[in-house]
C-alpha cells in the first residue's frame, strides 16, 4: 500500500494524507453505493504496479498500460490526483464525526470554529511536508547552474547568455541536444538543427552529427552544412545529461578545434565553446 498510495517513488509518506485515505477507505467499505469513489484511484494503483513490476514487453503490462503511459513515473504522477476525492472523503467523514462528538457533549461554541481552523492548518500543512521538501530538494539539485550540473553548467549558461550578442537573429546553431545545446532557443532565440533528444532528425543532419569535426577534409561535410544553412555550431563537450553511452552519436559536433573552416567565436571555460563556420 505505502508503494502505491502514499509514496509511489519512494518519497516519505504524508501521514497527514494517508489518515485520510484510510478513513475513506473505511467509509466505502461500510457504504457500498461510495464504491465509485474509488474507482479512479484503483485504475491508477493498478497501472502503476503493472508498469513498475512487470518487464516492459509484458503482454499484460502491453495491454494495459501501451494506450496510456507506459512508463511508471508518469503514472504515479496521476496518483495524488486521483487520490484526491478518497481523502476528500475521508475528511468530510472525520467533519461528520466531530461535528456529532460535538453536538452529543454540548460543546462550548468556541471549540467548533477553533477544531475547523486546526483541520484546515493540519491540511495545508501537508504543502510543508518531509516528501515536498525531498521533492524541492531533487529539483533543484537537477535543474541549478553548477560547474557540474548535467542538463547546464555555469559556463555553458554564461555562454547561451551572449548568443543573441554574438550571432544574428537568423543564425541556425548545430549542437548536441544532449549537452544542452539545443536550449540555445530558449536562451537567445535562436533556431538549432535538435530542439530535443528526440524525434528524427534527417539524414544530412545525422551526417553532419558525427562527421562536423571533418569538416577540413570531407567536402561532403561543407556541401551538407550549406543544404542545412547551419551558421553556428555550439560545443559544450561531451557532458551527457541522460546518458554518457548516448553521446557517441554526436562524436561530430562535440570536442572541437578551431580550425579554418571552424572560426572560435566565443568561450566560457574548458568545455562551452561557440563556433562560427566559414569558407563552406
């Protein structure tokens, strides 16, 4: 249960919530026309576990799995929203039996408003639990400028942010999406041969992928730049941001020297390098 509710991903579970769900849970098992409640979060748990414990050419994971999200992390990602309307229920039946405690005992009138303001704290307490703050942690350890960080370095983000000084608004950069390159886009506006890792990319631009570091001895590679248009290539070494083995592909464009062909325009560090092509 604690794989599948209340910490899909190995987070620290949110004993806040999962009261909840219990209670509610305990609420359709003695009212059966609730049952329908549940039933979103039962879907979601059931792909979840299929797609997390079973291989990826299951035919049983193919079948269930295969017209939505086969890949585990997104399904638990649907997880908290469907789990909203069980412990939705099973606030209103903890409302219920405090509101009833309440009336039995006579209560004074001032424990009904204060019980109501510490069950709305205790709610959005969860806003401000162990598994937020792990979840904040890992995102910003992934996605912050360091000399080392995977997705953008330091340097390379220094670099990405003089592009729109150092190239023309019509500029087309060449760069593995796989070192960040491609964010050229984001950061300067300027066009890239890959916006991301995937997709296909065509012949001439695979070509160009790992033969651009032949560029003084292959004529095949000037006559391929000039089908393309490409004006700029921008380095940033070999630092995969998935998988070291995946940047064999992009062997061309990474590590390169200047040469006459490839004019050094700009560099920031030992691995941020933008080049200009000339004389294709």
């Amino acid at each position: 249960m604690r794989a599948c509710s209340r910490a899909p991903r190995g987070y620290t579970p949110t004993v806040l919530v999962t009261l909840l769900l219990v209670v509610g849970f305990i609420a359709v098992a003695r009212t059966s026309r609730l049952l329908p409640v549940t039933a979103p979060f039962a879907v979601a748990v059931l792909l979840f576990v299929v797609a997390s414990g079973l291989r990826i050419d299951h035919p049983l994971r193919q079948l269930l799995t295969n017209p939505w999200y086969n890949d585990s992390n997104r399904l638990a990602a649907l997880l908290p929203l469907v789990a909203i309307p069980v412990a939705t229920l099973g606030a209103l039946v903890i409302v219920d039996v405090a509101l009833r405690l309440a009336a039995d005992r006579r209560l004074h009138a001032w424990v009904t408003p204060v019980a109501a303001l510490v069950g709305i704290l205790a709610v959005f307490s969860v806003a401000l639990g162990p598994n937020v703050r792990i979840a904040l942690g890992q995102v910003h350890e992934a996605y912050a400028y360091t000399d080392s960080s995977l997705i953008l370095s330091s340097d390379e983000e220094a670099l990405l942010g003089r592009l729109a000084e150092e190239t023309p608004p019509d500029a087309l950069i060449a760069g593995s999406p796989r070192t960040g390159a491609s964010l050229a886009l984001a950061f300067s506006g300027r066009e890239v041969t890959q916006r991301h890792i995937f997709g296909s990319p065509s012949d001439e631009q695979l070509f160009l992928n790992a033969n651009l570091r032949d560029i003084e001895s292959d004529p095949a590679v000037c006559r391929t730049v000039d089908d393309i248009g490409i004006d700029y290539v921008l380095d940033f070494g070999r630092q995969d941001v998935i998988d070291p083995a995946g940047a064999a592909a992009y062997d061309g464009i990474q590590n390169l020297s200047p040469s006459r062909h490839l004019v050094l325009v700009d560099s920031q560090g030992p691995d941020a390098r933008l080049f200009r092509i000339e004389g294709c």
